[in-house]
C-alpha cells in the first residue's frame, strides 16, 4: 500500500481492508500517542465540489497525526474558475505537496489525476463512481458493531443507482460472504453491472419494494439519501425523495445485533426518533471515518 494511490476500492485487496481496520483500530484506542506521526508531512485536500464530513474527517485525520494541509474546498476558489486544467491543476500542487486528497464530480477524475499526479492520490468521491475511503469506513464500522465482516445480511435502500457509498461497499463486502437486500424505487434500483458482479462471484442478492418485510432478518441497514444533484429532471427528484424513511417503529422484532448506518448528510430518510435507539450507529459511523482515514493515509505514506 506505500506510495499507493487508492481511487477504487479494487485497488485494495481482502488483507489490505484488514489492514486498515486494524490500524484504524489501533489509533482509536490510541489517538494521542501518534501525534508526531505526519510531523514534516504536507496534505493537500482539493475539493471541487461541496463536502463536510469527507474534507473535515481528512482534515482531522492529518491534524490528529501532526501534519499540514493546504487545498480549497470548493472549485470556485482555485485557478479552476480561471480555466486551469485538472491536469495542470494536479501538477502543480504535487509540487508542495506529499499526498493529494481529491473530491471531483466527473466519474473517471481521480483515476486521471493518479496518472499524472508525482504524489499518491486518495479519491474522496468522483462523481457517482466511487468513494472508497467511505467503504473502508464503512468495512471499519460493520466489524465493530457484528464483531465479524463475514457471513452478514445487508440492507440497502434509497438510491442505490447513484449512490456511489453503496456501490464500493458492495464490491468490497463481497469478499466476505454476504448476502443483499436491495430496496428501492424502480427509478433508483441497483445498476444491472453491479448485479452481474454479484452473480458472478456467487453472492446472494434480491430487490424489494417493502423495506418493512426485509428489516427483521438484517444484521445492517444502510441507508442512503436521494442525492438532488445527481438528478437532472428535478420533477423525478420530487417523486422519489421521500420514497423510504426509516421509523422508530420499524425496529420492532428486528435482531439485537442490527444496525442503522447512514454515509450521511441525511434529509428525510431516517427519522429523527431513531436516533436516540441502540440500532442507530450513523455518527459514530462518521467519528470512524477519522480513524480509517488516519489509517489510510498513514499506509498509503509508508508511516504504519
């Protein structure tokens, strides 16, 4: 993994993702002690398109292990809305920097900025590709609430044609034996390419309408949000927005063990009173991310 850039959750085999949980582990238990760890280290974050937990989650994840950032958050305050390149971009900022961290709205961009790039390039989200950080996060956070990655049921809903969290995390949890529950409205369903990777590596899957009937045999329920700015025709936005919300109620005679995760931001989907339940685990989902993160770029830049 040194020197490596990660821009799709393939770039990683099984025993790296254990390899990042248990580093991930280990600085949750042990924040402080690495403090001095990236002392010397620059970390450049460009974000061209809007985040909060993603970009502050990496930024503390620097922060915590003693190194330095520099970036924009948004396109319009770089040389971009002058008509600079992502290549010329890319290539400038390699020159102050150790490592780039980039989130990117055009599928493919984080892939091309690797190639071109001097430094490893982490990708923090590149259109409705990828977002492979969030599935380690993600990896992180089923271990630590079922104790095992093997072996699970997991529940998708909301948009899961778009939702790029849903799609790594399926790719990467196919190592250890799942089985999927997919639900969602038919304008959002699974891409038929993500299914066909399923049925090839013999993976149990089927799509459902009712998410009351699949929540009982769940060990994890991962919602996702109906993202308004992947929608072109904001008239099929409104009709699909509020399809699913997940209810306090719903949790009745569902499995001690399940839990409600979320990549976050949330909208509509899960009811607040859900929160104050043992199944919701969405900000403590998030808090990982930290951690993982530290992980990652600790990995990626030889350190652990």
């Amino acid at each position: 993994m040194k020197n490596k850039s990660l821009i799709s959750i393939h770039d990683y085999s099984k025993e790296d993702y254990l390899k990042v949980i248990e580093v991930a582990s280990e600085f949750e238990k042990n924040t402080h002690k690495y403090g001095d760890l990236l002392k010397g280290r620059i970390v450049a974050t460009l974000f061209f398109e809007p985040s909060t937990r993603t970009r502050l989650s990496f930024e503390s994840a620097v922060q915590r292990l003693g190194g330095s950032i520099i970036g924009f958050s948004e396109a319009g305050t770089s040389s971009v809305s002058k008509g600079e390149s992502l290549k010329d971009t890319i290539k400038t900022v390699t020159q102050y920097s150790d490592l780039i961290i980039m989130r990117h709205p055009a599928e493919g961009s984080a892939r091309w900025a690797s190639e071109v790039s001097g430094v490893p390039v982490i990708n923090a989200g590149d259109g409705a590709n990828q977002h492979p950080t969030q599935c380690l996060l993600d990896l992180y956070t089923i271990k630590q609430t079922q104790g095992k990655l093997d072996d699970l049921t997991i529940t998708m809903v909301g948009d899961l044609k778009y939702g790029r969290t849903v799609h790594s995390l399926l790719q990467a949890m196919s190592n250890f034996r799942p089985r999927f529950r997919f639900v969602s409205p038919k304008e959002l369903k699974m891409p038929q390419e993500y299914k066909l990777y399923l049925e090839q590596h013999n993976i149990e899957w089927s799509e459902h309408e009712d998410l009351q009937s699949v929540m009982t045999d769940s060990d994890i329920v991962y919602v996702t949000r109906v993202q308004r700015e992947r929608f072109s025709d904001p008239i099929e936005y409104e009709r699909v927005k509020n399809a699913y919300v997940v209810h306090k109620s719903m949790l009745e005679g569902t499995k001690p063990n399940l839990r409600i995760l979320h990549p976050l931001p949330r909208v509509n989907e899960i009811h607040i009173d859900v929160d104050d339940t043992d199944k919701a685990y969405y900000f403590q989902q998030a808090l990982n991310g930290v951690y993982t993160r530290m992980a990652i770029i600790s990995l990626i830049l030889g350190l652990k």
